[in-house]
C-alpha cells in the first residue's frame, strides 16, 4: 500500500514538474516574441532607444535631434541627427515588413546609375559616384549604399531585423566630417 502511495507521489511529482517546464517555455517564447515585435524606437530623455533594432545612442552636445519625422517612401523616419555646424546629419528610416535588402540597393542604383554618373543642376555639372561597402555598426551587420557628389558623402547603411523589418542608418557629411564619428555614435542596447 505505502509503495503504491510513493508511486502516485513520484508521479504527480514529474507531472508538476513537465507542467512547470511547459510554463517556462511557454513564457520564454512569448517574451522573446514580444522583444522581436516591429518598432520604429523612441526618444528617451537625451537617447534614442530601439529595443527591436537593439540600438541606442545619446545625442551629443554638438548635435541637436528631431523626431517623429513624417513617413517618406514607406520608411517612419522616428529620429534624425543634425551637426549644430551643419557639417553631418544623420537619419534612421525604419520600416515593418518583410523586406529583402538585396532589393534596397537595385532601387538606389536604378535611382542614381551605377558606378559614376553625371548630372547638372542649369549650368553646374556634378559627377556622383556610386559604390557599396560593409560595416559592423553596434555589434551588428550592415550592408551599405555609398554616393558621393561634390563634397558630399551619403552612406545608407541598412539591414534586416528578425525578418520582419528593415532599419537603416543614413548619413549626409560634408567638409571633411566623417561618417564614422557618426556611427560610432550607435552603440549595442
């Protein structure tokens, strides 16, 4: 009698404890959905906070910001740099959605041409140079654009986040300011 008691014990026992393993799983995969949901970030006092993108960065003293700039192209625009000397801006476009990156440069090249393409603006000439490059930005991959045209330097660096979204850094520089002092400025959230 008391060895058929100890088996019911053992047995209700392994019960609650694949009841309580099931929870747990069941808790990890939603927390860990819910931290993949789609979002364009926010500002959070002096920083930018993207828990989706994972990435963070705090506005300098030598730049301003803005946010909640309107949709453009499909893209939210939820933040953008901007040097008080004019010199670098900076602008984060997101976008909810599956998205295949590969798409992104065919559009910017059939946008700007490839390689080096001319244009002029009445009686000025420009010659734009488009190529492409890779970068680690925050501990993460990025893919990115690069077109330069008279002095000026633009880099959209993009890529996929958890497949169902697309976040892209875009720097304007000028006058020998750097768009790596501007990625630099991207840290790991």
């Amino acid at each position: 009698m008391k060895r058929q008691k100890n088996q019911g014990n053992a047995a209700l026992i392994v019960l609650l404890i694949i009841i309580v393993v099931v929870v747990g799983v069941v808790a990890a995969v939603l927390i860990i959905r819910n931290n993949r949901k789609y979002t364009p970030g926010e500002m959070v006092g002096n920083t930018y906070v993207n828990k989706w993108a994972k990435v963070k960065v705090e506005v300098p003293d030598s730049y301003t910001y803005q946010t909640n700039i309107k949709k453009t192209n499909g893209y939210e625009v939820p933040f953008a740099l901007l040097a008080k000397d004019g010199k670098s801006y900076c602008y984060v476009f997101t976008r909810e959605g599956e998205t295949k990156v590969e798409n992104l440069e065919t559009e910017f090249r059939k946008m700007f041409g490839d390689g080096n393409m001319g244009f002029s603006f009445g009686k000025v000439g420009v010659q734009m140079s488009v190529s492409t490059d890779h970068r680690m930005i925050a501990g993460e991959s990025y893919d990115c654009l690069v077109m330069s045209a008279a002095g000026v330097r633009f880099v959209f660096a993009y890529r996929t986040v958890y497949d169902n979204g697309i976040f892209v850094i875009c720097t304007a520089t000028a006058g020998g300011v750097y768009e790596d002092d501007i990625f630099k400025l991207f840290e790991k959230y």
